[in-house]
C-alpha cells in the first residue's frame, strides 16, 4: 500500500490510534511533514537490519530487550542530562533511536528514576521496533533521525543514543540539526554514543563484525568529531565520559554469567561467536573484550565504574556486570 507507514499499519490508521491513545504526540507531530516523510519520502520501503533477524537482528534485539533494566543505568544517566534536576514542570524527551522503548520501559519499571517528571516519546526507523512499542502502549513513531516529524520546537529535550554510530557519517550533521530544530529554547540536545578508541568500539569491530548476520560497517566517534557536529548552529555543547554498563540478575552465579551470554549474542546478533565457546571460555572471552583498565586510565571516570566484568551478590541473588564507557555531548538550545 502507498500509504503503509508500518509494517500492519497504514499513515491514516497510525494517526487514528495515536489521536486516540496517545493525544500529546498527536499534538506534536507536524502532519505535512509526515506525509512528505512517510509516504512521498518512502519511509515504509526503508529496510535496515532492526526489522527482523530475516535483514539483520531485529527479533534477536527486541528478545534481548524484553528486560528493560540492563542498559538502566547509562539510560538513567542520560536522561539527567537532558533534564536536570533544576527543570521545572514536565519534561518531554524525545527518543530518537528508541527502538521498542527500552529507556521509556526501563523508566516505567523503575518508577521514574529521576528527579524531573519525564515524558518518553519513542522514535525509530524500524518499522517493527514501533510497532512494538505500540504494542507495549507507548507514545511511538515511525522517523528517521535526518528528517523527524515533530513540530519546530516542540519538546524539552531530544535523546541520540544506541544507535547513534548507525546513521552514515555524512548524514550525521543533519541529525543533529533536526534535533536542535525540535527541541525547544531553552532544551537540551544529548547525544551519546562510544570513543573509537575504546574497548566497546574495538568489540563491534573484532566480534559483532566478524560473526553478526550483516556486520557492523559503522563508524564510531571521538570527543572532536561529536562536538564538531553541532558546528554552525549557535549552541554551546560539551562532551564527558558516562559509565553505560550491561547489568543482568540471577539466582546464582553461574546463571548470571551464562544469562548476560545470552543477553550479549541477541543484542548484538553474535550467537554464532558465543556457539562455539563452552560456559566458562564464553565468559572469559567477555572478560577480556569488556576490560577497560588501559581505557580507564586515560579519563576521569565517573564514580563506581568498573574495570572489568564480575560477578557480585545482590539481596535476591547474583548480578553479572560488564562496563561499557561511553561519550556523552550535551547542547543547550538559548533561553527565549
């Protein structure tokens, strides 16, 4: 259908459901520029690897991303960033990369988590991921980071984050600038993502290239090339080291380790690299790629980051732990 926006929906029937269920994105969303974006721009003909494991590793993805908690923290963080403590009222953040809600999931099941009253709006170029999120009742949308369907200036603050190293690097700087264009005066911008240099970029280059479905042919970021995204659009941005760990939880130890297996080969399509390692290599292969002693000693690292994976006791059981640093730039759109 020429008017399919996702993959069992039509544009009309979309803009139904959401008048209906999810009336402050309704409100949001800039209706010629949707059309244009979704029907002329061909935005439903769009295949990219989060579909389904047929194009690359979407079914895998959503599994892995059933427990919405693991990523929690650097979320957790992230969201703080683009709303601080100080902000007043509501706080409307837009989830660029959202996939199926996992940070706007993760918030629900965490009570909020953070001193703002934040409101998740989900967006993803993946068609199922949206469709998902829907299905979960979450306020979501069909949109490419390069050309988003929201109104000039209509929320408080837009998150870039896992994913952001999937847009091609000459298309980046027109994300960033529809990020500012959306964000109110006033807002906030985050963008985040891993340093080239660190343990997380060598592993999407040494594993999730080598043994996922479709590779992993995309550049990472250094703290320049982030800041030089914002080059020309009059706002302020700085850059610092945010401590994104993988957490999972178990009854035992053993069950722990072999569950952030499990969590690590879906997430990132590697089930092929974990098939051939028994129990205890697999986590000694995971321990070596995640250890981040080298990395560390070259930045200010926040409080309580961990130089490697372990294990550890929690009330209920055992946690397993693997660090992942990340980038963080934050830009502040100009007061009115």
């Amino acid at each position: 259908m020429p008017d399919t926006y996702l993959p069992s929906m039509s544009l009309d029937a979309y803009l139904r459901t959401i008048a209906s269920d999810h009336a402050q994105l309704s409100s949001l969303i800039d209706r010629a520029r949707l059309r244009e974006v979704a029907v002329d721009g061909g935005l439903a003909a769009c295949d990219n690897e989060f579909e389904s494991d047929a194009t690359g590793r979407g079914d895998s993805y959503r599994r892995a991303q059933q427990d919405a908690s693991v990523r929690w923290t650097g979320a957790r963080r992230l969201l703080e960033l683009a709303a601080p403590a100080h902000a007043a009222g509501d706080v409307t953040v837009l989830d660029v990369l959202g996939g199926d809600g996992t940070i706007a999931r993760a918030l629900t099941a965490h009570g909020g988590g953070t001193s703002a009253r934040l409101r998740i709006l989900t967006g993803d170029i993946s068609g199922a991921m949206v469709e998902r999120a829907l299905a979960y009742g979450l306020s979501a949308l069909r949109q490419s980071a390069e050309a988003l369907i929201l109104r000039d200036e209509s929320v408080n603050a837009v998150l870039l984050a896992y994913g952001t190293h999937h847009i091609a690097p000459e298309r980046r700087p027109l994300a960033i600038a529809e990020a500012v264009r959306v964000a109110r005066a006033g807002g906030r911008v985050v963008v985040h993502d891993f340093d080239d240099s660190s343990p997380m970029a060598r592993f999407f280059g040494e594993v999730v290239h080598s043994y996922s479905a479709v590779g992993h042919p995309y550049e990472h970021f250094s703290r320049a090339r982030m800041v030089a995204l914002f080059d020309g659009l009059d706002v302020p941005v700085s850059v610092s080291d945010v401590y994104d760990p993988l957490i999972v939880r178990a009854e035992t130890e053993d069950e722990a380790r072999r569950r952030m297996c499990d969590y690590l080969a879906d997430m990132y399509g590697i089930h092929a690299f974990f098939a051939r390692l028994d129990r205890n290599e697999a986590w000694h292969r995971v321990q070596q790629h995640f250890d981040h002693t080298a990395y560390l000693a070259g930045i200010d690292a926040p409080p309580g980051t961990r130089v490697r994976p372990t294990t550890y006791r929690v009330d209920d059981g055992y946690a397993a732990e693997v660090p992942r640093m990340a980038l963080a730039a934050v830009a502040t759109k100009a007061p009115v």
